[in-house]
C-alpha cells in the first residue's frame, strides 16, 4: 500500500506493507538519525515528532503516519546543534548512539513545558535510556540548555 | 599545558549530536544481503539433522548455512592478544550446541521478511542432552560441556577440557592459615556476583563484502579491530592478508564488543557466496546470545589483630565461564590481583581459583573485567570486619590501605609509584559528610538513610603485552594527520589522544586531524580494552610527536642552511636560536611535495613493563523503606585518583557513566535462567538498567597523582569507575537496616527478608 505523509517539511509518499513500523520507513527515506536500542519500547532511542509529539517509531505502523506531520533529526538541524552544543560542552554525548531520540525529547520538552524544575526534567526524560553518562552531565547540559532560553525570551 | 588536561569537546562531537550516519548499519549497502541465526532452544544437544529443503525455497532465500558447511578448526571470539589466554573451543557453528541460543544455521536472503519465513521452516531434529547448569557442579561433572578431541589450549592457564575446566590456578605470599588462625578478628563470608549484560545502546552488528582485490572486508562495531582480522581469519581458515577491518563509530562497548560476537556470521556468508553481507543483533539476540560479566562465587576469609591491622587476606573465586570460554582465564586473575593489593602491609595473602564451563551463554568481558567482582567481595568483607572489630569503615581502611611507594606483592610486586588514596578518601568522606552520617540516620517515616564506602583500582593496560602505535605525518600548509588504531568506542579516545599530539606540537587541536581504525592503514594497536588506550597508546602518541619534530627540524636545518643543533621548533615555525633565519611550519609542508627525499612522516610504538593502577573511594547513601525492604539510591560520592585527567570534561563523564552501570548491578540487573537453562532476562522489558530517575545523585572529585610512566602523568580512568557501587550500596544498606546481603543484585525481597532474618 501507499502511505503519503510530511516528512521534515517535504511531502513524501512511500510503498510499504501492511506491517512495516514507522521507524523502518524513516531508515528506508533516508533519516539515519533514527535509532534503535530495544524493539520494546524501553530506551527512546528512536524517539521522532510525530504532529508535533514525541513518539517511539519502532512502536508504530507506518501506515499510521498517513497525511500526518513526521520530524526526525534531520529536519531539526539548526535545534540539534544548538543543543547539541551544550551536550557536547559536557563531554555527555560519549558514544552518541541514544543522542538523537534524546534530543527530540529534550527539544519537545523546551516547547512543551515552561521553566521545568530538574525533577520534572526528569520525569519527561526518563524513558530516554543512556549507558554511557550515567545522566548527570546531560542534565547539566539540559540544565544550561534551558536556562539560556530563558534568558533569550 | 595548554591542551592536555583542558575540557575539551570531541572531535566527533558535532555529527553525533546532529545525528549524522557514521554508524555500522548507517553505512552499510543497501543491496546487502540480511543475515540471521536460528538458535537452539536446547541447552546441551546434538544436532542429528538439519532439514533447509523448504526453507530453500522461499524467494530471496541465498544460503543457509550449518555446521557442514564451516571448517572444523575451532578458535575463540575473544579479542586479546595471540596467543590468546581464552581455550580454541568454538567452531563457527558446530554439531553440538552448547546453550539456549547458541548457533545452528546462519540463514541469508534479500530482506528481513523472506529470512525470518526460511528460518520458521528448517527443520532441526536433535538428539537432547542433560546440560551442566549448576556453576558449583561444573568441575569433573560427568557431563562435559567440550568432549571434543580438538579442543585447545595455547596458554599455561591450567585449563582441561575434560574436568570442565577453563582455567584453574593460585598465587600466594607467606602462611595465610597460619596468619589468619592468630588474628584476633576474622571474617569468613561467600559473595555471589551475578553474569550482568553491557547493554550497550547499539547492539552487536556487522557488515561484510568483498573488495575488487578479492580481499574479505570487514565494517563492525567492535572494540578489537585488529584482533578480529586473526579471528576471521582463523575462524574461516583463510590467510590474514585476505581479511580487512574497519571500525566506524560505534555505539558503546563496555567490553562487550571485545568478543568477536557478530562478525563470523555475515563474514562467512561473503566467503562463501561473494555478496555482501550484514548482521544486525536485536536486543533480545544481545541478551541471550553475547558476552555478559562472568557469574562468580567468592569465598573470603579476612583477618585483623586487635589494633584493626589487617593481617591477612585469603580469595577463592569460582567462575562461570558458560558455554564457551572467552576472556574466562584472564577476568578470573582480578578477582584477586586487584582486590587484596588494597591493602598494605599484609603477612600473607593467597588467592586460589576455578573458572568452570557450564551449558549458559558463554561469558566475555565488562568494564571492570573479574576486578568488579573481586571487589565485592573484598570490600563487602572488609566492611564487615569492620562491624565485627566495631570500628568505623573509614578508620579502618585509612589504617591499612596500600599507600603511595609501597610494594604489592599481590599485584605481581609492583610498586605503587603514584597512589593519592588517601587524599582520595579524606576527599570523599568530607563531600559526604561521613562523620555525621554514617552510619544511619533515622527518617522518622519508616526510611533509613545508611550510607556505606569501598575502595577501588584497576591496572593501565596489560603490562608487558598491550601495545600501541600511532603514525603521524605533516601535509601541506602544515597541518598533521594522526594514525591511531585504538578504537574509540564514544569515550573519546581519537580526542584525548590528539590532545596529548596538540600537546607535544604544541598547536591545536584542530591542526590535527585523526583517523581512526582500518586494519590495512593504521598502524597496529591491540585495541581499546584492559583501560589501556591513553596510558600505552597516548605514550606512542608522545613518542611519535618526538621524532616527528626531530624530523621537521632536520627538514628545516636543509632549507634554513644552518645546524639542527641551532634550531628551535615552537609549533609554527622552526627559527634559529644565533639569527633571524626562520621557516614556517607551513612553508616547510609546502615545500616538502616538491623536489624532497625526506619524508616527514613518524611512526613509533609503545607497551609498558607495568600497569600502575589508578584508585578510588565510592561513597553511597541510601534510602531503605523499612516496610518494603526498597532500597533507593540517595547521593553516591566518586572520588578517583587517574593520574592527571587529559580531559577532565570526559575523564567525569567516564566517571558518572561508570558508576551508573555499577549502581545497575548493585540494585537491578540480573541475568536469570529458567530451570531447563532458558534465559528470561531477553529484553529491557525484564532486563532493567538504570534510568535517570535510578541513579539519585553522583558527584564526582579528582585527587590525581602523577604517574611517572604515564603520558603527562596520566593513568586510566575507563574500567575502575564500576568497581566501587556494589559494596558500598551494600554496606549502606547494612548500616540503615542490618541486612547483609551477598548476592548481587540487592532487591527488595533481599534486603526485605535480610530484615526479617535478624
């Protein structure tokens, strides 16, 4: 079947089975961000905007996704470096493998919820799995992260 | 120092955060052909026969390949230096399958689709056998785990096939059962380690084909880039010089990715049809199927006289390899070498030790590598000695930790020539508030907040056998390349060594661009493991910036017309000490690509003699519900002596991580089989490691000492970090609530019925 759907800003329309899962589909046009860490829907690593909402694409079907508004990484470029930045200031993005669905959550978070303590912080993020940190130095980052877009507005 | 020691970002940094694809299933052919393994639902069977015909026929079907169709040599996946410790016991696939999950057929074909149809329709017939599941009935059981008249071992490590045993040994100074009978304290305990899984982000994976010379080549996620090459190339019984390996990113190794676990399956599938090839493990393969932290059993007897003065120490370590024996030799030594040697001044010490096959999944190496389980066994013993005595924790190790100049006969008698432990837990006792905590404080609520300490060291590299070397060359406009071929696996290793190259150039580190591992290019390294990279390899990196810039002055001395001697290189330009002739470091990189016979270009090696071991004290409080025995994770202090930080930005984060997967195998993961040796913990759903909201709060300080044989006083950082939260979370929870557990991970049942038990 069809599905045709917006993807980074590009209307996009793809062959796919009756089966296929979103994150699958992602791979196959071309957004390599995407990432998979547990097929179980415990690690958030592939963790795309789906109408805006953060949403684990190994969890859903592709043929969900018909005329709706799909954001992976590669259409966050500008958000992700900015992030990015403060990440990577840390030394907290270590093996970047979970980055990506991290950062779609931590950019999901900034327009969702307006000065977040760290605890809600943490609960938002939490189903983002990390080995390598051990999460204090993203949270530094997230922490700083927030406060100058604060300080922006 | 300009660059070492500054917290610099990674050089990689930008396309990790913008998600750029630079790992191994990012770059691999579309056309690849997808591979997959049938596994045996058996712990211990033959395999009377295999029916493909069916399977065969479904469309996009390539080959499905079975034990007929490998080389009857038998290898070991486990990536260390030849000759490997770890016993030849494995076939590519072989007859007889050794656990639940082990390797039956490799299945190849166009998709994923059409591969896991041909997989449901081979017919296996086996012939089952009782399988050895009990790790303390493994040694001389009837029931042998390798019969096999092939099976061998290239190391004296004491190992014998047919009494189950991988490897077997002792080592002991002075009459541990004379000393231990005179001491006016003594503790005897057993402590239980359980197998605990890397859970890397990025699963085992690989992707093969050939090139237009006929060459195999390799693109895998591995931590051992060089020594999968003779992997492969055993495995395949081909010639080394056909095989070629190359190391993108990756995505975390822990030492998981130092077993060969992926790489033979589509490796073979190329040799054998000259397609390309992938393999890609799901998480549940990587749970079932991998290279977890061997199970231990530790028996500890510890002994004091009435000052508190520890006299002696006695470490028996049993060891479960599993089904095959990678790294079971070599993780079983830390148990011991880098437990005792905490502590000085002993009159004798003995560690004895059996590593045993058993019909589970075959074992590896975790960060921490044996040393982990040791450790907590050690440090939980020592802190019930101190219970015993009744003396403060703290007291008592600030008396008998190995100090800075003291030999440590239990650690091959070496000397600890750089060792700030001391300052180490007066640091950490002073972020923790010990004196006023320890050792438990009443919440009023039905919680108690206990809090617990417990040392820790590791080595830098194999001493005498790890060896790193880097190439280094000058290109036009002066610029350098870095050859390395340790294989960064996301802690940074291509910055921090291009920092210390920075460092000895002194330029940027922008001027300095750095490639990481091809087998065909870079220059030999044995690989990123045994925390070895910036200690062995970042002292190559200084040697080859020595005759790298004696090579440039050479050069210059040529179009300056003047004596070396009189020259001096600053980073940008090489002038002359008498006059005003100077030429730029440009100018000579410009100059050199035309009309020059001298090639400035270096190239140097390094292993060292020694592994000065980096040391650290763990502090943990923590929250135990007095009604539900849930233990949570309150503050857990670091506090690490690594010898001088090269960037302290990433030598914390090491840090942070390290004690996140430790808190991981205190309070949760375990690796749990079912009665008839099926594993249960296949997914994250069972398997849990921690999230952010698990890990409470860790704050980490650095007390460096300097190590005089290391590059800029550095010793390692990467493994130590794990090695502390397990006693210490134990003993808090002994102090808040008087339940000893010995068994890892410390549930909430454990602790529940610990209570219950007093």
């Amino acid at each position: 079947m069809e599905v045709k759907f917006n993807l980074n800003g590009k209307p996009v329309a793809a062959e796919i089975k009756a089966d296929t899962l979103l994150y699958d589909l992602l791979r196959e046009e071309g957004c390599y961000s995407v990432k998979c860490g547990c097929e179980t829907t415990n690690c958030g690593l592939c963790t795309v905007m789906l109408d805006g909402k953060p949403s684990l694409s190994c969890s859903i079907l592709a043929a969900r996704v018909e005329g709706r508004e799909v954001f992976t990484l590669e259409g966050l470029q500008k958000e992700a470096e900015e992030f990015g930045e403060f990440l990577a200031a840390e030394g907290a993005e270590q093996c970047g493998f979970c980055s990506p669905g991290f950062i779609m959550n931590v950019l999901a978070m900034a327009r969702e919820l307006d000065e977040p303590d760290m605890e809600e912080i943490k609960e938002y993020l939490s189903g983002n799995l990390c080995r390598c940190s051990g999460y204090m130095g993203q949270m530094r980052a997230v922490e700083k992260y927030i406060k100058t877009k604060r300080e922006d507005r | 120092m300009q660059v070492v020691n500054q917290a610099i970002p990674k050089v990689d940094a930008k396309a990790l955060v913008t998600g750029k694809p630079v790992y191994t299933d990012d770059l691999a052919p579309k056309d690849c052909l997808e591979v997959k393994i049938l596994r045996s639902p058996h712990a211990h069977a033959l395999i009377k026969s295999i029916d493909k015909t069916r399977a065969l026929k479904v469309p996009g079907i390539e080959c499905i390949l079975t034990y007929e169709d490998c080389p009857d040599e038998r290898f070991t996946m486990a990536g260390q230096t030849y000759p490997e410790p770890s016993p030849y016991d494995r076939l590519i696939l072989d007859k007889r399958v050794r656990f639940v999950g082990d390797a039956v057929a490799i299945v190849a074909g166009k998709d994923k689709a059409c591969v896991t149809q041909a997989m449901k329709m081979i017919k296996v017939e086996y012939e089952i056998l009782e399988p050895v599941l009990d790790f303390r009935k493994a040694k001389d059981n009837d029931i042998l785990v390798h019969p096999e008249e092939n099976w061998k071992s290239l190391c004296p490590v004491g190992a014998d096939n047919k009494r189950n045993l991988c490897a077997c040994g002792k080592d002991e100074k002075g009459d541990i059962d004379e000393v231990l009978k005179n001491c006016d304290y003594v503790v005897e305990q057993t402590y239980h380690t359980k197998a605990c899984q890397q859970a890397m982000m990025e699963t085992f994976r690989t992707y093969t084909y050939m090139d237009v010379y006929g060459r195999l080549n390799v693109v895998s996620s591995t931590q051992v880039t060089f020594h999968v090459r003779r992997i492969l190339a055993n495995a395949l019984c081909i010639p080394k010089s056909k095989v070629r390996v190359v190391k993108p990113r990756i995505g975390g190794g822990f030492g998981a990715k130092q077993t060969s676990v992926s790489e033979v399956y589509p490796a073979l599938v190329t040799w054998k049809t000259g397609k390309p090839a992938k393999i890609i493990f799901t998480r549940e393969e990587s749970q079932i199927a991998s290279s977890p932290r061997h199970e231990m059993e530790i028996k500890v007897r510890v002994g004091a006289d009435k000052s508190g003065k520890i006299r002696g120490i006695d470490v028996y370590t049993l060891s479960n390899t599993g089904a095959f024996g990678e790294h079971g030799p070599t993780t079983v030594g830390l148990s011991g070498h880098k437990s005792i040697p905490l502590y000085g001044g002993l009159d004798a010490f003995r560690f004895s030790y059996d590593v045993v096959y058993t019909n589970v999944m075959s074992a590896g190496a975790y960060r921490g590598y044996g040393a982990t389980q040791g450790i907590f066994a050690v440090e939980s013993a020592v802190n019930e000695l101190a219970e015993k005595i009744g003396v403060d924790p703290v007291v008592l190790r600030e008396k008998n930790m190995v100090k800075e100049g003291e030999v440590m006969p239990a650690y091959y008698g070496e000397t600890a020539n750089s060792c700030a432990l001391d300052r180490c837990m007066a640091k950490a006792k002073e972020m923790m508030h010990w004196d006023e905590k320890y050792p438990c404080k009443d919440m009023g609520n039905g919680k108690v907040r206990g809090v617990g300490v417990a040392m820790a060291m590791q080595g830098s590299g194999i001493s005498a056998v790890d060896t790193g070397s880097v190439a280094m060359k000058v290109n036009d406009d002066g610029f350098y390349s870095l050859m390395i071929g340790a294989s960064d696996m996301g802690t940074g290793c291509d910055t921090i060594l291009a920092q210390m190259a920075a460092e000895c150039m002194n330029c940027s580190v922008d001027d300095i661009v750095v490639s990481g591992v091809d087998t065909d290019i870079s220059p030999y390294d044995t690989g990123s493991y045994a925390s070895s990279t910036t200690y062995v390899t970042g002292m190559a990196v200084i040697k080859t910036c020595e005759s790298l810039k004696k090579k440039i002055i050479f050069k210059a001395a040529k179009y300056l017309d003047c004596t070396e001697e009189e020259l001096e290189f600053d980073g940008k330009k090489v002038y002359s000490l008498k006059d005003q002739r100077e030429i730029t470091l440009r100018d000579i990189g410009n100059r050199v690509m035309c009309n020059n016979e001298d090639s400035l270009s270096a190239s140097e090696a390094h292993s060292s003699p020694v592994s000065p071991p980096p040391f650290m004290v763990g502090m943990a409080e923590v929250e135990v519900d007095t009604e539900t025995g849930k233990a949570t994770l309150i503050d857990y202090v670091a506090v690490v002596d690594c010898g001088t930080p090269i960037n302290p930005n990433l030598a914390r984060v090491q840090v942070e991580g390290g004690i996140a997967q430790g808190i991981g195998m205190a309070l949760y993961e375990d690796v749990v089989y079912s009665s008839s040796g099926k594993n249960y913990s296949n997914s994250f759903m069972q398997y849990k490691i921690p999230t952010r909201l698990d890990v409470g709060k860790i704050r980490v300080e650095f007390e460096s000492s300097y190590e005089p044989t290391g590059p800029f006083g550095a010793k390692s950082i990467g493994e130590i970090v794990i090695n502390t939260p397990s006693p210490a979370i134990a003993s808090a929870i002994s102090h808040a609530v008087g339940a000893k557990i010995r068994e890892l991970p410390i549930t909430p049942e454990k602790i529940y019925y610990g209570m219950k038990k007093q």
